[in-house]
C-alpha cells in the first residue's frame, strides 16, 4: 500500500528534525570539547608546576640544612635547628623516593645514583643526629662536609625532574585530546543512538496504544461474557464493599446492579447467622494478611437474598492485584436444587439402611417364630421316638421328624445368607482331622446316595493329611452341601469327593465329580446367585430354596479359598473348591472339642431351672431333663425365674430370651447383679435367636454358652456335661487323656485331672488377692506363668489364655481389666 502525502510529510519533517538535532549536538561537542581541553591543559600545566616545586623545594630545604649546619658551628645553641632541618630535608627526600609522581625522575640512571647517593649521606647521618647535643656539636664538620659532597647531586635531581615533568606534561596534553577526540565521537554516536532509542520508543508508544485500545475491545468482550455468565460473579475490595456484580447474580440475589455497587457485602447477602464470623475473618486479614477462605477452591456455604432467605450456594474465591488495590473476585451459583436432590438421596439411603435393618430384625423374629414352633415338633418327635411304636407309627414320624429338619435347615439357610452378606460369621481357627471329617461326611450321606441308587466314594491324591488347622463346621457344611447336591441330580450313578492336598503350600483342593444330569453352558454363569434352580429332568423330583450354592461361594470366599464348576449336560459335573489348611503334627494336642454321648442318657443329680414362656418348651426340656436324672423347677417367664433364682440354689440355669414381663437378658443380669444363691451358677440360653451379635449379648449379660432352638437331646446331654462337670468339653483331649492314662493309669490320670483343676481353681484365687492389694506385679507374673503350664497341660484352654493375657500384661495395665482376666478365667474353670 502507498504511503499518503501526508504520511510522507511527516516522515520529512521527522527526518529534518533528526538532521537538525544531529548538528546541534555536532556544534554543542565542538565547543564543550574545546573548553575542557584548555581546562585539561590547565590541570596540567598545575600539575607539573605543583611536582617541580616538590623538586625546587628539596634544594632550598637542603640548603637550609646546610645553612643551620654553619650556624652550629658558630653557635653551638643552634644544634636543635640542625635536628629540625634534617628531618624536613630527610622527610622530602622520602616523599620524591617513595611517590608515584617522580616515577620517571627515578628511573633516569644520573638521578637513580643521585638519589643513592643522598639517601645514603641521610641514612648515615641518621645516628649523628639521634646523638645527644654534645656528640653532635663534635660532627658538625663531618656533616657540612657530606653536605657539600652532595649538594651537586641534589642539583643534579631537580634539574632531570624539571626535564622529565615537562615531556611528561606534553605527552599527557596529547593523550588528553585524543581521549577527548575519541569521546566526543562516542558522544556523538550515543546521541545518535539515543535519537534512534527515541524513534523505537515513539513507535513502541504507537503500538501500545493499539494494545491499548485491543485491551479496551478484549475487556468489554470480557465484561459482556461476565454479564451473561450463568454463574453470579462479585468483585469486591479489601473492605467488604461491591466494585462489580453481573447480571447472574442480580438474578441470584435479587439486587440490581446500581443497587449492589459500593454497597457492603456482608450487608447484602451474607446471613445473619454468619455474618460476624465473615466480618471477624476480614478484620483478621487487614490485620495479618491470612487468607483462609481466599484461594481453597469450591466451597459450600449459605447466602441470603434480598427477601431474606437464606439458600444453599456453591462459590470459589481469589483475589487479584487492581488499581483499587487487592480485589476478590468470587463465583458462586445457587445449589439449592442440587443440595434438594442430594438430600433425597440421603434419605433414599437411609431408607435402604433402614430396610436392612428391618430385614435383619425380620430375620431375627423369624428365626425365634419358626424355630419356637419346630423347638417343640421335633422335641416332641424326639421323644416320642423313645416310646413304643409300631411299624407305621416309626414311620410316620420318621417323616415328621424328616420334614421338620428339612424345614429347620431352610430357615438356617436363610440365616446364613443374612449373616454372611453382614459379615457377621465368625471364622473358627481350630484343629481337626481332615480325614476322619470327609469320612464322616461320606457316611452320613450314603443313605441318600444309597436311596437314590447312587454310589459315593472318597478318593484321596497327592499327600495324605490328617490333622490341619481352620473351620471344620464350615468345611463340613460346604462338602455336605456339594455332596447333597450332586445326589439329588444324578440318579443310579456315582459321587465321588476327591481329596488332594498341595505338595508345595497349605491348598487343600476338593473335587464333587457326578455322573448326573449337568449344567448348561448358560446356567454355569449363574449357578452360584441365590434362589437359582434349574430348570432340569429331574426338577420335580428335587426340591430346594436355591440357597446352598450361593451358601458354599459365600463360605468359600470368606475362608480364604476359591470355588468353580465344570459341566456338560448330560455328562455330569466337577464342583471343585480350595481352602488353605495349614498342616498340624500330630502329636499336636488339638483344641478342645464337643463330643455327645452314646448309649442311653447319662444321669446327673442336679437341679435345673428352665425359665421358659412356652409350654410346649418347658414340657420338652423338662422332660429331656428328667430323663437324665435332673430335678426340674419350672417359671413361665423372666420375672418369675428371677424369683426362684432368689431363693433357691441351682445347679443350672436354662433361660429362654424372648418373654413377657422381663425377658431373658434382663433376667440373667438380675441374677447375676443380685449376689444372690445363683450368682455364679452356670447359665444356658435357649433362644431361636442364632445372630452372632445377640450371642455376644447374651455373653456379656453373664450367659456362659447358647442353645439355639430346637433343641436337640444329644445338644442337650452335651450342655449338661459341660455345666455340670461331666464333660468332656473343657477337659484333656482324648489324645491328652490317652497319654496320661497309658503312663499313670486310667484312675490316676483322673486324679492328676482333677488336682489340676483344684490347683487352677486356688491359683486363680490367689492371684485376684495379688492384684486387689497391689502386690509386685513381678509376683503376680511369675504365678500366672506356673499356672499357665499346669493349664496347658492339661488342656484347660480359655483359663489357659486368660493365664498368659496376665503373664504378658504391662505393669501399667489398670487392675479392673486385669480382674477381668481372671473372672473369665475363673467363670472358665467353674465348667470343669
């Protein structure tokens, strides 16, 4: 594009401008060079006037000591004027030897031998005139005689210095000017240069202020995207007053713009309830410069409009440099709707929380409603089994009794789902014999397979183990479970469990092979899910919940194992599953375990107390009880066996849970509280409640053990050993047992047994002496070790724990938990 006339009448007159500036300071360099060089020279010329009279200076000094030096030998009152004149003439002679100023004087070989010369007279004299008076009267003729020696050499000095100063005053001149010269050039091209700066500064001022107006575009986009954010937008100063506000927030608040601007903030929109804390905390950074809020990202506060509600609001805060200085910047927008939603989802959840709740409470009162009824079907079949029937008669109630447990272990099942998804089933650690486990599961199905035309075989690969560690009830469960299974689908075929141990870790794997019907490839995704049955040949025949896979995955998972199947309709299945049994010598004393009673009931002379609201209950466990010799004493509810357990003395207490009046926990505690004839007496819940929180609950209120409902004979006799000190539930293993009766005999291992107890029985005693009186707790220690061996020995378990919990205990441990210790351990031993 062309330049314009006018574009290039200004660059002339730009240009003429430029040469005009140029030869002014041409001019102006001339003139102010030419005076400095005749100031130079000036300078100079002072200079080596001021350096040649030093020079000058030394001959009249010389020759005022030599003037002195006569006077002295005419007057000896003149010798101090000696001494002061040659210190004067000494003092100069230093300065041209010393001073860089006469550098090229003594450089010049006369003069350098000059100087030797004269500093060598001076530097002899030096001593003469340190001498005392009379001394130096006596050399007054050797010293104008060195004088006059070099009064021709100091001539010599002033006459090269005048030389050498005026050739150096001449080359200085010239030096001068052509530095002068030289500068007034470089002056000259930094004018020019800086002329040049000057244009790139007007052009950078040009382009500035198209930045400027650029700005100016890019600030009103700015302010019309603010206005149209969706999102309300306040800037406010350090103190709290509105500098801008968009239209979002006019429709937030319900303040108009004039209305908002240079209004106070915390006036316009900050509640009430929070408008001091907002005041304090701006007060807090005017004074220290703390930002608490400014620059924490999204925060969730409260906000008031101008109708004076207060609303939910979502805001980020940051400040920013301003001519009014510091300035926040906030955006916020109104949540109330998301804040609503959230809230409902809240509520959904606690819906949900409470509908689980519901279910587990559901499940709690089922458990106690059914198993109260089939308490009393079975007991009642129980019993009527031990009476004389004929053959019709046995087999109807083999089918009853058939039925009834049928139905008991779909409510289990049931229950077990509940508590597994809680997490609520705790894992045994204990020691058993894998072995004689597969067989007695083996065993107890074979009449199943048997009646099925099945046959059902264990096979063990690999290593054999017997004795390992872990759950045996759940791993009996989950291979009663299989087990069934594969019998109820496979018809004149065979099931076989297959046992093979891992040679290199604790895996033990377990194989169910079938001949049966088989999964489909379809249904093998969802065998495991709850409350599937497949839709097989034999379905009419084979009747379930749907529950007992989903039960075995569960108990699976949770003993750290791993569960699968292998199918193909029509040709059978591999149900296979893996646990980590970690292998136990076996000479190993295992834990100890719960074993019945064979042959007919046993006989106890004791009394018993059954509280119990349900008559058909109380016939039954009366009953039971009788048969093995028992004196029973009957109460309808809590109430009332509070009040027998008042005044008569027991020897075991069966308390029911769920009763009028005052129910079985509150019953216990009462008994337990009162210090009354069965303050200690052993105490046995029966209750259909089986959730492990309510057994804790039972515990704590002083419940030594659980009987879940119904309640079986064999269940029973068991409790009544333990209770009663006939069983063999917390005495020697039987291997423990075996051992000591083939070393001391049957009646002396018994003995031994029973001196163990005692000893335990006195220990424990002795030690909640040591503890109350604050005896060492060194001694305290070192008993519960001694008796912690004897425990160990013979197969006191729980006492033994609770002996070592002691031993192991810090000496800061607080007494009462240290009591705690043994009254669990006495509570213990009175099971013995």
């Amino acid at each position: 594009m062309q330049n314009s006339p006018k574009t290039r009448r200004s660059f002339l007159q730009g240009a003429a401008i430029y040469l005009a500036v140029v030869l002014l300071s041409a001019t102006a360099f001339w003139v102010i060079s030419t005076d400095a060089r005749e100031k130079i020279d000036a300078l100079a010329v002072a200079n080596a006037d001021s350096t040649q009279w030093s020079l000058a200076q030394s001959e009249v000094e010389f020759l005022s000591l030599m003037s002195a030096v006569q006077a002295a030998a005419v007057d000896g009152s003149q010798i101090s004027n000696v001494r002061k004149r040659f210190d004067v003439f000494y003092s100069r002679v230093q300065t041209i030897k010393s001073s860089s100023a006469f550098v090229g004087v003594r450089d010049i070989p006369e003069v350098a031998e000059a100087m030797t010369k004269i500093d060598a007279f001076l530097e002899s004299s030096i001593p003469t005139i340190d001498a005392d008076d009379v001394a130096l009267r006596q050399s007054v003729p050797q010293l104008l005689s060195g004088l006059e020696e070099r009064r021709a050499d100091l001539r010599d000095l002033s006459l090269a210095g005048v030389r050498v100063f005026a050739q150096r005053s001449e080359a200085q001149r010239k030096t001068v000017a052509s530095a002068l010269t030289d500068l007034g050039w470089i002056a000259f091209g930094l004018l020019a240069l800086l002329l040049g700066v000057v244009g790139v500064l007007l052009a950078n001022i040009r382009a500035s202020q198209r930045q400027t107006s650029e700005i100016a575009l890019t600030q009103s986009r700015l302010q019309a995207i603010i206005s149209t954010s969706i999102d309300g937008i306040l800037v406010v100063d350090k103190n709290g007053d509105v500098l801008d506000y968009n239209g979002a927030a006019e429709g937030i608040f319900g303040y108009t713009r004039d209305e908002a601007l240079g209004e106070d903030m915390s006036t316009l929109i900050i509640p009430d309830h929070l408008r001091d804390m907002h005041n304090a905390g701006m007060s807090r950074y005017r004074e220290t410069g703390v930002k608490h809020v400014v620059g924490s990202g999204l925060l969730a506060l409260e906000a008031k409009r101008k109708d004076g509600s207060v609303f939910p609001v979502e805001l980020s805060i940051n400040s920013a440099e301003a001519e009014e200085g510091e300035i926040f910047v906030s955006f916020l927008r109104d949540i109330s709707q998301r804040v609503a939603n959230e809230q409902e989802l809240v509520e959904a959840r606690d819906k949900a929380l409470a509908g689980e709740k519901a279910k587990a409470d559901l499940l709690a009162v089922m458990s106690h409603e059914m198993r109260t009824p089939l308490n009393g079907v079975l007991g009642t079949l129980q019993l009527l089994s031990t009476t004389t029937l004929d053959q019709k008669q046995e087999k109807y109630v083999g089918v009853m009794e058939m039925s009834g447990k049928l139905l008991l272990e779909h409510v289990n099942n049931v229950l077990d789902i509940s508590r597994a998804d809680a997490g609520m089933i705790a894992v045994a650690h204990e020691k058993f014999n894998l072995q004689s486990l597969t067989e007695e599961v083996v065993d107890g199905l074979i009449g199943q397979a048997t009646a099925r035309g099945n046959s059902l075989n264990i096979v063990r690969l690999g290593s054999q183990v017997q004795r390992v560690m872990g759950d045996e009830g759940r791993v009996r469960q989950i291979l009663f479970n299989l087990l069934g299974n594969a019998i109820k689908f496979t018809e004149n075929g065979t099931v076989t469990l297959e046992v093979e141990a891992s040679e290199v870790s604790e895996l033990v794997e377990f194989r169910v092979i079938d001949s049966g019907i088989g999964i489909s490839e379809d249904d093998i995704a969802r065998i495991f899910e709850d409350f599937v049955t497949l839709d097989a040949s034999y379905q009419r025949e084979v009747e379930g919940t749907g529950l007992g896979l989903g039960i075995v995955k569960r108990l699976v998972t949770m003993l750290g194992g791993e569960i699968g199947v292998e199918s193909d309709q029509g040709s059978g299945s591999v149900f296979w599953f893996n646990l980590p049994l970690p292998r136990v010598s076996a000479r190993t004393h295992s834990t100890p375990i719960e074993v019945g009673f064979e042959g007919g009931p046993h006989q106890y002379a004791a009394n018993v107390l059954v509280v119990e609201d349900n008559e058909i209950n109380r016939m039954i466990v009366g009953e039971m009880l009788e048969r093995h010799g028992c004196e029973v004493t009957e109460a309808e509810d809590g109430h009332e066996g509070v009040l027998f357990a008042g005044n008569v003395a027991f020897d075991l207490i069966l308390m029911d849970i769920s009763m009028p009046r005052i129910d079985g926990v509150t019953a216990a505690q009462k008994i337990r509280a009162d210090r009354g004839p069965n303050h200690e007496t052993p105490i046995i819940a029966l209750t259909a409640h089986a959730m492990p929180d309510d057994v804790q609950k039972f515990q704590d209120a002083g419940m030594l053990d659980v009987v879940t409902k119904p309640i079986s004979a064999g269940r029973l006799s068991e409790v009544l050993g333990m209770a009663l000190n006939k069983a063999p539930k917390h005495i020697p293993t039987s291997t423990q047992m075996d051992e000591l009766r083939t070393t001391f005999g049957v009646e002396e291992a018994e003995e031994l047994a029973q001196k163990a107890t005692e000893q335990l029985h006195e220990g424990f005693a002795e030690l909640e002496r040591l503890i109350n009186s604050q005896t060492s707790h060194k001694e305290t220690t070192a008993l519960a070790h001694k008796l912690a061996g004897t425990a160990a020995m013979f197969g006191r378990e729980v006492a033994l724990q609770e002996l070592r919990n002691i031993e192991h205990a810090s000496s800061d441990l607080p007494k009462e938990e240290m009591l705690g210790f043994v009254e669990s351990g006495k509570s213990a031993l009175k099971l013995q």
